[in-house]
C-alpha cells in the first residue's frame, strides 16, 4: 500500500506542479500583452502632444499674418464684415421644433375643420448677408 500511495503522490504532486506552470505562463504572457499596450499607449499619448505643439506652431497669429501678406495677391483675402455674421434668430428653425404637416394631424384626427385653414406666415428676418 505505500507503493501506491506514493505513486499517487507523484501524481498528484507532478499534475498540481503542471498547472502551476501552465498558470505563470500565462499571466507572463498577459503581463507582456500589457506592457505592449502600455507602450503603444505611450507612443500614441507622444504623437498627440507631437501633434497638438505642431498645431499650436502653425496657427499663431504672427505667422498667419505673415503668410497672409505673402500671399494676399493670390488669395485676395478681406475681412469679415459685420452684415456676414447672422444672430441666433436669424437661424432656421429645427426640424424637431416644426409643427407636424396638416395631413398628419387629419389621420391622427387633431386637426381642426378643414374650412379653417390657417393665413400662411411670412418671416420678416433680415440678414445683411444677401444682397436685395
């Protein structure tokens, strides 16, 4: 009997050293799966702060005026006047706050007799955008 006993041992003590193994395998394949991540986070963090100086090195205003100057004959480029700028009101209306057709509120049955039909409005904005 302790034959068998200690070759059940063996047994056990070989499979439970086998999953032991196979376990530090793995977490040293997903610890190397990390850290390539974190490095290609890293790489893509740096190309962004890259990106973000060289932005911040072609749009200073000393330089666009420069180029502006250089290249006023080919651009031809004026300022903004004022009558080009539109206010809040004189922007068109959402479709989510347009009043549904009239045939719609027919079917839904909501609509008032079809006698009465509703004068048709005119919007009296202004813009200093189109010339009239």
């Amino acid at each position: 009997m302790l034959r068998t006993f200690d070759i059940v041992l063996i047994v056990v003590m070989t499979a439970a050293a086998t999953v032991t193994y196979t376990i530090k395998h793995q977490a040293e394949n997903k610890l190397e799966e990390v850290r390539k991540l974190e490095a290609g986070i890293k790489l893509e963090e740096d190309t962004i702060d890259l990106l973000r100086a060289d932005w911040a090195l072609l749009t200073q205003p000393n330089r666009l005026e420069k180029l502006v100057t250089v290249y006023q004959q080919d651009l031809q480029l004026a300022p903004t006047a004022s009558t080009q700028l539109a206010r809040p009101e004189e922007l068109p209306m959402l479709k989510a706050d347009l009043p549904p057709p009239q045939d719609v509120l027919e079917v839904m049955g909501l609509a008032k007799s079809k006698s009465k039909k509703p004068a048709a409005k005119t919007d009296n904005i202004e813009t200093g955008s189109v010339a009239r």
